[in-house]
C-alpha cells in the first residue's frame, strides 16, 4: 500500500541579496551604468589619485609639482565635474539605493557572496565621505589648492596633527582600496570579460593583490607627510617649495 505521508513543503528562505534580472524595467541599464562608472571613469581617477599622492614620498617639491601639473589641465573645471564629480554623485547615489532596497542577511545566513556584498556596500559608504572631506578640506577649506598648488603638502600635514584625522584616513584608503578592488571583480562578472568559476576565483587574487597594492601606496604616502618636516602654510613661504 503507497504511503499517504506527504512531503514537507520546502521552507521559503528570505533575506540574501536579490539578483540582478535583466528586463525588469529599466534597473538592468541603471546598474550596468553604475558598474561601469565604478570603473570609467571613477576607477581611472582613484588610480591616478592615489599615485599623484605618492609622489610624496620624493619630498614636498616633488608633490607641489605635481599637483601643479594637475591644475594646469585646460578646462580643468569642466573635466573635473563631467569626469569625476557627476560620475560619483550617481555611482553614490545608486549605489546607496541599491544598498537600501537589499536585504543581505549576513548574519542569519553567513554565505560568501552576502559578505561581499555588506563589505561593498558599507566600504563604498565610507569611501564617498571620506572623499568628500578630503575634498572638501583641500579645495574649500582656506585656499584652494588648485590657485596655489604649493600649500597642498602643507594643508594634509596640518591634518595629520590630528590623530584621529590620520586614523580616519587610513580607514578611507583601506575602503576605497577594497572597494575598487572588489568592484573591478564585480565588473569583469557583470559584463561577461571573465566567467567560469575558476577563472573567477583567480581573477579574485589578482584583485584582493590589488587591494593590498593600494593599500600599501596610500600607507607610504601617508607616511611621507607624516615624516616630513612640517612645511609652512604661509602661501609666500610656500612658494619657495618650489625653487628648492
């Protein structure tokens, strides 16, 4: 005689991150865009960021330079807000929205994929305020930078008198570097460049490599200011900088 017990019905697990399926609206677009602004142009300019600011480590002349170099840009304004600053503004804004529709769950169900994607979301989070207080400090805090490239070395010295200043930067290297990292992971998948699950595992290295290579260019720059002599930021003794 045939049992009559019947199946359990299979519990229905909530939470976890949402997939991304494509032709629900127009939200496959949207976080097409916001992968690619994670890599061009936001990913070019962290780049260039970070080892503009090494060039540190050759002293404060070496970095006055270059941050004269920067500012010498035809249209430099135009650049920058086409090229850097509406760029972030969306990939920050979608970013956030994305992160408060989700639903990780990280606790309840600790899976890999969940981690990654809280520490994408919470890095990104710390990465966009701590750019936007270094902004905010180097171009409108005092003298703009930009009209006076020489007090650029002394203003981050003079930040870095405060030690909460030198931890909060640090904790803003690291994210923004595992951030990129991570995101540059997330792109290759997105888009199809790298798939197959051991190719991707691998890529994975290379990126968390990445990260720590980032990390490292960002503790040797923070270091040059902190080892340097403090420079003046009277803009007139600032200019000899230059001369030297």
């Amino acid at each position: 005689m045939a049992s009559t017990a019947s199946t359990p019905a299979p519990t229905r697990i909530t939470g976890g991150v949402a997939p991304l399926r494509a032709g629900q609206g127009h939200s496959f677009f949207w976080r097409r865009l916001h992968s690619l602004t994670g890599i061009i142009p936001i990913g070019a300019f962290l780049v260039e960021h970070f080892f503009s600011n090494f060039v540190a480590v050759e002293g404060p002349a070496a970095y006055t330079k270059q941050v004269a170099f920067l500012a010498g840009f035809p249209f430099v304004f135009f650049l920058e807000l086409f090229l850097i600053w509406i760029p972030i503004a969306y990939h920050a804004g979608y970013g956030f929205y994305i992160w408060f529709r989700g639903d990780s769950n990280v606790a309840a169900y600790p899976w890999t994929g969940n981690w990654l994607y809280t520490s994408q979301r919470w890095t990104g989070a710390i990465a966009f305020f701590y750019m936007g207080y270094h902004v905010w400090h180097l171009r409108f805090a005092g003298e703009h930078i930009l009209s006076n490239p020489a007090i650029a070395f002394p203003k981050v010295q003079a930040e870095f008198q405060n030690p909460l200043l030198i931890a909060f930067y640090a904790v803003g290297i690291i994210a923004a570097s595992w951030h990129f990292a991570y995101g540059l992971w997330l792109f290759t998948a997105k888009w199809g460049i790298i798939s197959g699950e051991r190719a991707q595992r691998r890529f994975g290295w290379v990126c968390l490599a990445v990260a720590v290579g980032f990390v490292l260019v960002g503790a040797a720059s923070m270091y040059a200011f902190l080892s340097t002599p403090l420079q003046p930021l009277n803009p007139s003794s600032a200019n000899s900088i230059v001369m030297r």
